[in-house]
C-alpha cells in the first residue's frame, strides 16, 4: 500500500465541500497569475509590435497552444495515471522529438499556409519536444496532489515571456518574443519536473485516463481551432478582430483550465464535495469573466489593447461567455470521464468540435460570425455533457445533488439569457411606438392608450415604470420581455411537471430555452412575452387548483389570467378554453360529490374574481373601440402587419399555407420567404406525425394544451377571413407554450429509455437551434428591420443642415429613437424643406402596408430631388433602404 | 355517448370526403392524366373503405349477455391440428377439457397422425380423430369429424388458442336463444403481445376489427365466421354442406353460405380464448397470404351470393380490404415518377387547394379510427399494413389468374434469425423512394420537389417501420399465452 492510499485511507469518508475548494482555489489562483501574465506579455506585445507583426505572434501562440493540445490531455492521462512515469515520459518524448522533426520537416508549407514566416514555424518545432512532456508532467503533479508544485510550473512560463519576451520583443521583434515563448515552456517543464520528484503516486485508474485524453485532446481542438480558422478564412481586418477577443476569451478559458485537472483525481476516488467545488469554480470564474465583458467591454478592450481593436467591443459578451461555458464543459467531462458515461462524454466532445468546425468553414463570414458559432458550439457541449443526468432525473442522492432539477433550470435560464441578450436586434416600428408613448406623462400615455391603441395597458404600464427607471436604452426597454423569456422556461417546466411528469417539463424547458419564437419576442420590447409567460402560468395554475385546489393554486390561476387579460384582449380565447375545462372537470367529478363541490366552489369564486380584476378594462376598451372606429387608415391602422412572408399571403386572403407559416413560426420562428415556403412543402411529415399518433391514449391533460393551441388559432383564422391582419401568429402567442408543451410530450411518451429520450429531445433542440440561428441571422429574414444599422449611418456622416425624408409616415417613432437629433420629415411633406439643407437622406422600407403607392411616392421624390441634386450613395439595411443626394 | 361522438365523427368525415372528392373529380383539377386516374382510383377505393367503416361502425352498440338455457346440452370440442408442437396444443385440449356450461366432448382433429398426441388427448379424456388423407386441409379435417361427431353444438379451436372455462356459458345461450343462429364468434385474441413484437401489431390489426368493426357487423346481421374461437349450430353447418373445401378462407366462405341460407350470426365481443399471434415476419405474410388470396378469391363469390344488400356489402368491404395493398403501390410511386419526370397527377396551380380540400378529409379519418378503435390501431398496425403491400397485390393477380391457393397453417412459434426476405419490397420500395428523394433534393429544393421528397419520406419512415420486424427473431418477441396478461377488445 502506497503512502498516499495510506493518507486517503487516514482521512474521513466524505471531506467537506471546503476541503475540495482548497485545491480548487490554490491552483486557479494560480492560474489566473500565470493567465494574467500572459495576458500582459499579449497586451505588452499589442503596443510593442505593430498589427500585422501582432497578428503573426498571435498565430504562433495558437500553433504553440495547438502543440499543447495533446498536452492537456495528457495532463488529464497523467492526472489520472501518474504511476506510469516511465512509460508516459518515454512515449511523450519520442512524440514530441517526432512532431519537432515532422514540423522542421514541413517549415515552407507550413509558412505558406498560415502566412507565417519560417522562422516562426522552426520556432514552433523547437517547442514540441518539450510540450508533450510538460502537459504529463503537470499531470503527474495534479494526481499525486502536488498542487504547489502545479502553480510553480503554471507561474514559470509567464515570468519567461514576460521577462525575457519583452526585452526581446523591443529588441528584435517578434521572433524573439516567440523565442522566449519557447523557453518559458522549457522552465516550466524544469520546474514540473523538480517538483514532483519523489512522489508517492497513486492507484492508476486505466480506463478513465483513456477517455479523458481523448475528451480533453478534443475539447482543447474545440477552443483553438476557432483561432485558426478565422485566420484562415477571414480577411486580415477581421482575423485581427478576432485574435483581440479571442485573447480575452482564451484567458478566460485559461483562468478555469486548471479545474477539472484539480478534480480528475478526486473525482475517481469518488471523492465528496470535490465535483461540487469544480464546478462552482468554473461557474463563479466563468461568470466573473463574463460580467466584466458585458459591463466595461469598452474598457476592456480600449484599456487592454487600444482603440484600433474597437471592433472586437461588440463580439466581447458573446465570446466570453462561450469561454464561461468551456470551463463548465471542461468540468463536466472530468465528472464524465470518471463516472458511468466516459464514452457518452468523448463522443459528444468529438462531435460538437467536429460540427463547430464545420460550420465556421461553412457559416462563418466575419469575426462576429465565428464567435457566435464558437459560443453555439460550448452551449451545446455543456448541454450534451449534462444530458445523462438531467435523463435521470429526479436525482435524490447527495453525490448528484448537483443535478437536481433546480440546478439544470438554473443552467437553461442562464442559457436562455444568454440567447435572448447575445443577439439583439434593433427597434422596429411597434416597439418605437411603445417606447415613444411610455415617455409621455402618465395620464398622457392613457389617453393616447385610449384614442389610439388597441392593446390593454398592463404591458404599456409596466414599461412607462422602466423606462423611469433604467431609461430608454435598447437594453432597458426590452428588458421586461428579456426576463419574461427567461422565466418562461422555469414556468414550462412547472406547467409540464403538473401536466405531466418532471421529465416532459424538462423537455418543455429545455425547448422554452431556444424556441425561436419565444427567443424573438423575448427581445422585442411588446406585450407578447409577457403574454406566453402568464399563458403557461394559467396552465399551470388551473392544474394545479383542479388537482390539488390549494388556495395559492387558485390564486396563481387567477392573477396569471387576470395579467393575461390586462396585456392582450385576445387572451378572452385561451380564457373560455380554461372555462370549458372547468365544466369537463365538474363533470367528471359526478360521481364524487365532494370534489365537485370543491371545483364548482373554486371555480365560482376565481370567476368573480376574475370579472372584478378585468372589469376596470370595460370603459376602456369601450374608449378604444370608438377610437378604432372613427380611425380610417390611421397611423397604427396602417403599420405593416409584420407578417412578413409571401408565403402567408400577407395582404391578401388566407391560404393554407398561412396557416402552416402559423405553425412554422410557432416551432421554428421567423425565416426568409424561400425558407417558409421550403418548410411549408414538407406539409406530409405532418401527416406522418398524425399516423404516428394513432394508437396513442390522450390525457386530459393534453386535451387542454390542444384546446389552447386550436381553440385561439381556428377563432383568429375565422377573424382573418374579414381583417387579413388578425391571422397572425403573434396574436395567439400563448398558444406557442402550449404546443412546446405537448411537443414535449409527444417526445417522452414514445422514448422509452433515455438514450432515445435524449436522441429525440436533442433531435428537436437541434432542429430549433438551426432555426434560431437563421432567424437572428439572416438577414433575409422579412421580420428583421435594421433601422438602427441605417440611421446609424446616416447619422455618422451626417451634417448640421442636413435633411431626412423618411416613408411611410409611421415611421417616426423609430427615427425619433435612433435619430433623434436629425432634421427628419416625413416624405409626404414634401421636398421643400431641402432645398436649403445639405445632404438628404431619404429612407424608406422594402415591407410597407401599401407598397406601390409607397415605392411610387419614394421614386417621385427621388425624381424631383434628382433633378437639383446628384445621387451619390445608396445602401441597403435588411428591409430598410436609404438613398444619399447631395 | 360514445357511440354518439362516433357517428358525429362520421358524419364529420363524411362531410370532408364530400367536399375533397367534389374538389379533387373536378376536370380542371386533373394534371397528368394517367397519374390523375390512377390517384383517383387509389382515394375512391379507400374512401369506399372509409365509407363502409364508417357506416359499420355507426351501428356498433353492445349486445346483451343472454345466459345458457336449462339443462345440459352436449357440445363437441374440435381441435384441428396438424404437425403443431405438443405442448401448444396440450394446453388447448387441457383447457378444452374444462369448459363448463354444457357437456364436452373434445377431439382433436390430427391431420399429423401422431401416436403422442393420441396418448396426451386422451390424458385429457379426449379422442383424437385421424383419416387417411388431408383432403380439404382443415375444412377436410372438421367436415371429417363433424360426420363422426353428433352434438348439436360445435365448438372450433385452433390448436394453438386456449378457451376460457366460461367460454361455452358465454355463447351458447345466444344459440339457444334464437334458432336461426347459425354460429357465435368470439375474438381472436393474440395473448403473446406485450413484447412490442410483430405479434403486437397484427394483434393492434385484429383489435380494431374485433373492436368495433365486428361489433357493427354483428348489429347489420354480417359477422362472419373467423374459424376459430366459434360455436357452431350442427344443424346449420349441416344445411350447407359443412366447411367448403375448396377456399383458404372456408370460414369466410361459410359465412357466406350461411347467410345465403338465411342463417343469422353473432358476435360475442369477450376475450373467451388466448391465442398465438404470428411470431416472425414470415408466419405473418404466410397468414396474411392466406387470407387477402381466399378474401379476394371470394369477391367473386359475394359479387354472385343471393344476398341482402347490405350483408353483401360488408362482404365486399371486408374481402375489398385486401385490394388496399395497390393504393400503396399507388401513393408510393406518384413523388417517384413526379421527381423522376416532372409529372404530377394534380396541376401545380391547386397544391394549396389540394392541402385545403384534402387536410381535413385526412385528419377526420384517422381521427374516426382513432376513436371508433379506442386507440387499439396504432401506427405499427398500419405500417406492417402498409409494408407488406405486395402480399395484396400478389394475392389479387393470383386470384385474377385463377390461380387456386393452399392452405397454409401458421407458424405457432417464431424462427429464431431475421427474415428479410419477406420485407424485400418494402426494402426495395425504401430503397427506390430514398434513392430517388435524395437524387431530388441533389437536383433542386424548389417548394415542389420539396413537398414530393417530404411523401417519399413519409413511405419510407411508414415502410421501414413495418419492416423492422423482419430483422427481429421470433425468440425476441415470443411469450407464450400462459405469460400474458388477459386483455379486453377495445370497447
């Protein structure tokens, strides 16, 4: 028996959760010195080098990362199996002596391909025969719990670049930094290996060891490749941009690397508290990086590496926290890799880094591009490495406390707000409105309420109040609609839950979390998130009060109708849906008389109170309804409907293929016209999915979600037939919960174990994955304004004197939004105002309600200002156009 | 209320199907002319079928219990049997022996000659029944006994369907009751399900026709006779000559002499026996076989028998089904040749009046099996259905040439490898419409091709499922009667 058997033996069963943060802490305190020193050399070298020489050190420390890659996996080995000093230096050596030959061996090539000079590259082969070695060594030193001895070697090769690599660098350019690169990893190795020389090493556990090689030797491909391809792919302008965020993004994936080498060991001798430790660790590092580039982005990257780096500011938030993510991952492999789902965790590694590649060469047009691939890629590792435990669910047993179910909501609502926040899109129209009437007086924006709105004041309310507090910034007004998307997936997997079983609301949650529609109206500063969330709430509560009728059930039921009434008048449908339930529930509760009292009590009094709550709406909408109908073709009644689709029939009589871009949208969200009519062809799947549903027994429970679903649509399809524009999804949005909900259902009822439950709930994730990233994306997507791409431009270039004519009219609001010191007129006033002005602008919208008339004014006005004027620029924003004449 | 929303559901469909056939029959609709006529003979056929479940089912009501008369009556037990295992037909002839409600008189019918049957039979009190040849197959073998039987009731069991004590308590009153009733027909019942084998679907096919279907066609006065789990009146089957011989179908056959007869029949929807389903792919297209050849031969028969109309209609629904194996082969080759040629049986300006007209006659139909059948018709039903199309096709050109079909006994147990060969059509028709699928989206991803790769999909997810059980040995899904749990006929 070893020394060390002999000391874990000595020591308590389950040490406290304090004990394994101990380690934990050291090392990553550690590591964030060594991180910040590198951070230093990379910053030193930014000012020191000018950019393209820059750009050339960049790439080399990734090909000096690459190099390291079968490094940290041999950590991983080495952690695990630090017995086999003598056969892993050996095998390390000769790989590394062999990959130094091979890239000496191939030093113009190489040069030629990653646009590097030679000398770079034979500086790169003079590192690998010291990389393998040093990633064993340090591995040796986590498995025999040298952590010391670790921070010595991670702190080594900081001190070597920033010493010796600064000198150089002013010295003798980059080379030389590269050389002292090159020597700080031959420190560090001396340092690793004096200081684990005579240690007592522990069990060797063979089999983990593999799996955790192979998944870190991955996962280390998956953060750098990203680098590398941009650099490939992308012009230099961008690649730049990249190599500044991916710095930032390396270091935060840096500051966590050290924790599942930490955990490795302890995790194979099923060590308590230590899994709980690393991933706490890993969150608070990862999210404490985070905070910082969504916070002082500028700040970070004025600050770190100066103003020509501007560009990266915005790709900050994201890259970050695809780091934050990686570090979770990373933790969650070491966990993996050490329990029952070793091969689960290496394939789904080796998958998403095959899949990230792959979309980065196939997606990827500019840097923005690949930090948000890169980001997609660690959400869906993390997701894949959870997916075993969040299958077995409920967890009861205190080693998987972690992943109770709180726990993983927790993740899907991080989740979710990082993919309702991480693409923002601009101000549209609507929203321009809403924001424009919740700065009026309080009174004021009643009364215009009153005479020209035809919504309910609860949203329009509660958004005058946050416009007080946190202002009009793209941010704060479309906050309540960002957090009414995150609480949606809790509340889906409540309602699921009550409806069902925890596995279906997981499900439900975990689709609340990427669907895109409810991403889309989670960033869109209306009324309809908040209508989804207290839609599911009704569900959820009206279960609850009919099942268990608990007096917060009750009330639960009827303040989320109350809200749902108060924020879209529409929700009178999904209100007589939930009536009709109460009669089937009375009805069958004929045979227990006490029940039906109890039902028929609850009902009667949430009815009363329900009419109370909604009665102060009756004058109102009585105002509204007067308004509505003295109005004609008013400024709201004539906004585009936002349907956006040929293949809706926007504008003009319903199809069937309106009916199934409802049903697209409501799964799949909002995408270019070719693309809605691509997936409404595939109309037969439908019929498939009806043939699969033969045979399948229906609750009650589902009944009410069907009800909820065709009850709204078929009555707003009957009202489209007479106003066109009522036909539209957005409209019965609370019916969107209720399908994910069945959706969800209809996924754990034939997946009878949980790899098929996890292949089918992945298969439709990823479906609605894709769909969210064309949606946000594509810039085809007849949904998408960029007024703010336009009037940012225009107002960069434009002048005191300087006009804006802008059609339709009703687009004031919007430029008043973005533009608001902008002389801006709307076309119909006619070109008089220019004649004295300067440049003019004139902007208009590809998707207006009367189109022709529209583009035959434009082109009118653009005819007489032609005729005094030259047109010296014209440019395109999706769905937004702008003409430039001077 | 049940039997309400059923024939609501009914009038519901019927209402669609009105309004899709006035749509799809309408000359400006037709594209392709060839393809048009072969569609709308593929959507008449099945919306005569639908028609006539839905008018079959609309009558589904139960039938009241009608206890035995007093006093004992003799009822011989005939269990044919030929070369089956020992100990599946054991059980049956020891359950046989303790039949109450009537004095029993059991025989086994072996058209093996096996001294070791003889011997457990008579272990039983039983006697084993043997003749020189096996003419007539076991018509031959019944209508053999039935000259060497003389109780004026008949109780039939296949050797591999295990009768419930109460079974003869349960019918033999309805025979009592009225003197014009020739037979009692009890359900089918497949006691090896539960494994998610093939037995599970061909039990899900015969739950829905045990369900409401043979309850509607009792309460028209057309339940046929199923050769098994039946008591028979001597005296009826006397009248028509006992089991013709010269069908693979003879109970279907019987019936319809029966009937011609004026003979009544009854059903009895009660589980009063446990049987064994088919096991393997094989045993399930040699019964399928069997039964669309005798069915389909029989057309000519029901076009023929001096029948009332409505009888003679649920004769030609009833056999008809086994033409439905040509619409398939229909459906399946219209996204094929439109991706292949650019041909398409509709003109393309209707597609989104095809989707309106259609999409509902399609979501009421399968709504009214889904309801009509309480659920028991699942999806594994209708793709081994739809899988093994070519077993009606090859049935209806068999019969069509006046080929004569042999009477096949049905494996009792499953073979213990996979049997593709049985699936090769469907495998192939997977193939073809894969191939072709992905040489359309290689082509194009226009809207339209699109929509047909979305079909040949569909056939291929329908055709794939109903031939995985052909890659399934029998051993995996084999439980034996005495293992499953009893079970009700969808009510």
């Amino acid at each position: 028996m070893t020394a060390a058997s002999v000391d874990l033996a000595a020591r308590p069963a389950t040490p406290a959760a304090g004990r394994a943060l101990h380690p934990q802490l050291l090392v990553a305190a550690g590591q964030a010195l060594a991180g910040a020193g590198n951070l230093g050399f990379a910053l030193a070298m930014a000012r020191l080098l000018p950019p393209g020489a820059y750009a050339d050190l960049v790439v080399f420390l990734a090909m000096y990362l690459l190099l390291h890659l079968p490094a940290t996996s041999l950590s991983a080995a080495g952690a695990l199996a630090p017995r086999s000093a003598r056969a892993g230096r050996a095998l390390c050596v000769a790989g590394g002596l062999a990959v130094g030959l091979a890239l000496a061996g191939t030093t113009e090539p190489l040069a030629r391909l990653l646009d590097l000079d030679r000398s770079l590259v034979l500086l790169l082969a003079a590192a690998a025969p010291g990389a393998l070695l040093l990633g064993f060594e340090r591995g040796r030193l986590y498995g025999t719990h040298r952590h010391r001895a670790v921070v010595a070697t991670l702190l080594a090769e900081p001190a070597s670049r920033l010493g010796l690599g600064a000198v150089l660098a002013a010295m003798a350019g980059v080379d030389a930094a590269a050389a002292a690169v090159v020597a700080g990893g031959y420190l560090a190795l001396a340092v690793a290996l004096v200081g684990g020389r005579g240690a007592t090493a522990g069990e060797t556990v063979r089999q983990p060891a593999m799996a955790a090689a192979v998944a870190f030797l991955f996962v280390a491909v998956l953060q750098n490749q990203d680098l590398l391809l941009a650099k490939v792919l992308l012009g230099s302008g961008e690649a730049t941009t990249f190599a500044v965020v991916s710095a930032l993004g390396g270091a935060a994936a840096f500051a966590t690397a050290t924790i599942p080498l930490v955990l490795l060991p302890d995790a194979a001798r099923g060590r308590a508290g230590a899994r709980e430790a690393a991933i706490s660790v890993a969150a608070l590092t990862g999210g404490a990086v985070l905070s910082l580039g969504l916070l002082v982005p500028e700040r970070l990257v004025d600050g770190l590496f100066g103003p020509p780096y501007r560009e990266a500011v915005p790709l900050l938030a994201p890259y970050l926290a695809a780091m934050a993510w990686l570090g979770v991952a990373r933790v969650l492999i070491a966990i993996r890799c050490t329990g029952a789902h070793r091969r689960w965790a290496a394939g789904v590694v080796v998958m998403v880094t095959a899949a990230h590649a792959a979309a980065v060469i196939a997606l990827a047009d500019d840097a923005a591009g690949v930090a948000r691939l890169t980001f997609a890629a660690t959400v869906t590792l993390a997701g894949g490495l959870a997916a075993p435990s969040v299958l077995r669910l409920p967890v009861r047993s205190v080693a998987r406390r972690w992943a109770a179910p709180a726990t993983w909501l927790a993740a899907l609502m991080a989740a979710a707000l990082v993919l309702r926040i991480v693409v923002l899109r601009g101000i549209w129209i609507d929203e321009a409105i809403s924001i424009s009437q919740a700065q009026l007086p309080w009174s004021d924006m009643l009364d215009q309420l009153r005479s020209a709105d035809v919504h309910p004041p609860l949203y329009q309310a509660a958004l005058w109040v946050v416009v007080r507090i946190a202002g009009t910034g793209e941010l704060a007004v479309k906050l309540l609609s960002i957090l009414a998307g995150v609480a949606i997936v809790p509340a889906l997997y409540a309602a699921g839950a009550a409806l069902y079983d925890r596995r279906t609301g997981m499900v439900a949650a975990g689709l609340g979390t990427v669907a895109p529609f409810l991403v889309w109206y989670s960033q869109e500063a209306r009324m309809y998130s908040l209508f989804m969330l207290f839609a599911v709430l009704a569900v959820f509560g009206q279960v609850q009060a009919i099942r268990r009728g608990r007096v917060v059930d009750w009330t639960i039921y009827t303040m989320s109708t109350a809200a749902l009434i108060w924020t879209q008048y529409f929700a009178l449908l999904p209100v007589a849906v939930q009536q009709v339930a109460f009669v089937a529930a009375w009805w069958q509760r004929r045979r227990d008389p006490a029940e039906r009292r109890r039902v028929l009590a609850g009902w009667s009094l949430t009815s009363v109170a329900l009419a109370a709550l909604a009665a102060p709406l009756v004058p109102f909408l009585s105002d509204q309804l007067e308004a509505y109908g003295n109005r004609r073709s008013g400024r709201f009644g004539a906004l585009p409907s936002q349907a956006g689709g040929d293949v809706s029939g926007v504008g003009e009589e319903i199809s069937v293929y309106a009916a199934i871009a409802n049903g697209v949208w409501a799964m799949w969200g909002y995408h270019a016209d070719r693309a809605m009519a691509q997936i409404g062809a595939l109309w037969p799947v439908a019929m498939l999915a009806a043939l699969l549903a033969l045979g399948r027994r229906w609750c009650r429970a589902s009944a009410l979600l069907v009800g909820l679903v065709v009850v709204p649509g078929v009555a707003l399809l009957a009202l489209g037939l007479v106003k066109r524009d009522l036909f539209e999804l957005r409209y019965f949005s609370g019916a969107v919960p209720a399908l994910l909900l069945l959706t969800a259902r209809a996924i754990t009822v034939p997946a009878r174990s949980r790899v098929a439950l996890a292949g089918l709930a992945t298969a439709m994730v990823a479906t609605m994955g894709v769909a969210l990233v064309d949606q946000q994306l594509n810039g085809a997507n007849p949904r998408r304004y960029d007024f703010e791409g336009a009037l940012d431009r225009v107002t960069a270039s434009a002048e005191q004197g300087d006009v804006l004519l802008y059609e339709p009219a009703y687009l004031e609001a919007v430029v008043d939004y973005y533009a608001p010191r902008l002389d801006a007129r709307p076309l119909g006033a006619g070109t008089r105002a220019t004649r004295d002005a300067g440049t003019v602008f004139v902007l208009a919208t590809d998707r207006v309600t009367d189109s022709k008339a529209s583009a035959a004014k434009v082109g009118d006005v653009l005819a007489t200002l032609e005729q005094e004027r030259a047109m010296v620029n014209d440019f395109r924003r999706p769905n937004v156009r702008v003409w430039v004449l001077e | 209320m049940t039997r309400w929303r059923i024939r609501l559901l009914g009038l519901g469909s019927l209402a669609f199907a009105v309004i899709y056939f006035v749509w799809l029959l309408t000359p400006a609709r037709a594209g392709h002319p060839v393809l048009y006529g072969m569609l709308v003979v593929a959507e008449v056929f099945n919306a005569v079928q639908a028609l006539g479940f839905w008018w079959t089912v609309a009558g589904d009501r139960p039938r009241p219990h009608v206890p035995p008369a007093d006093g004992v009556v003799d009822v011989d037990v005939f269990i044919p049997v030929y070369n089956e295992p020992l100990d599946v037909v054991e059980a049956t002839v020891a359950a046989a022996a303790r039949l109450q409600g009537a004095r029993v008189h059991v025989a086994v019918l072996d058209d093996g000659g096996s001294d070791e049957l003889a011997a457990m039979a008579s272990r039983y009190g039983a006697r084993s029944v043997r003749r020189r040849d096996r003419a007539g197959a076991k018509a031959g073998n019944i209508n053999h006994a039935l000259a060497r039987t003389t109780a004026p009731f008949v109780a039939v069991f296949d050797c591999d369907h295990v009768p419930d004590e109460q079974f003869l308590v349960r019918t033999l009153g309805h025979l009592q009751a009225d003197d014009r009733a020739a037979f009692a027909q009890t359900p089918q019942y497949y006691a090896n399900t539960g494994t998610g084998g093939i037995a599970d679907a061909a039990w899900s096919q015969q739950a829905l026709f045990f369900g409401t279907i043979a309850r509607g066609k009792d309460a028209r006065g057309s339940m046929i006779c199923c050769g098994t789990n039946v008591l028979f009146r001597r005296e009826a089957l006397a009248e028509v000559g006992g089991f013709p011989e010269g069908s693979v179908t003879e109970d279907f056959a019987l019936s319809i002499r029966l009937h011609e007869r004026g003979w009544r029949t009854v059903y009895v929807p009660e589980v009063l026996a446990r049987g064994l389903g088919p096991e393997d792919m094989a045993s399930y297209v040699s019964q399928q076989q069997r039964w669309a050849r005798g069915c389909v031969g029989s057309l000519r028969a029901v076009w023929r028998a001096k029948l009332p109309w409505r009888t003679r209609a649920q004769y030609a629904l009833s056999a008809g089904f086994f033409l439905s194996g040509w619409t398939a082969l229909v459906y399946m080759a219209l996204p094929v040749v439109r991706i292949v040629t650019g041909a398409q049986p509709l003109a393309s300006a209707s597609a989104d009046q095809f989707l309106l007209h259609f999409a509902p006659y399609y979501g009421a139909s399968l709504l009214a099996v889904a309801v009509a059948g309480a659920g028991s018709y699942t999806f594994s039903a209708f793709s081994l259905t739809f899988a093994t199309f070519w077993v009606h096709v090859y049935a209806s050109i068999a019969a069509l040439a006046g080929r004569r079909g042999r009477f096949v006994v049905t494996p009792k147990r499953g073979a213990d490898r996979v049997q593709p060969v049985p699936a090769l059509p469907a495998l192939m028709a997977i193939a073809v419409l894969g191939g072709v699928g992905g040489y359309g989206l290689v082509r194009d991803t226009e809207p339209a091709t699109l929509n047909n790769v979305a079909f040949a999909f569909m056939h291929v997810t329908v055709l794939a499922s109903g031939a995985r059980y052909a890659f399934r040995t029998g051993r995996a899904g084999r439980a034996t009667a005495e293992e499953s749990r009893p079970a009700e006929v969808a009510a």
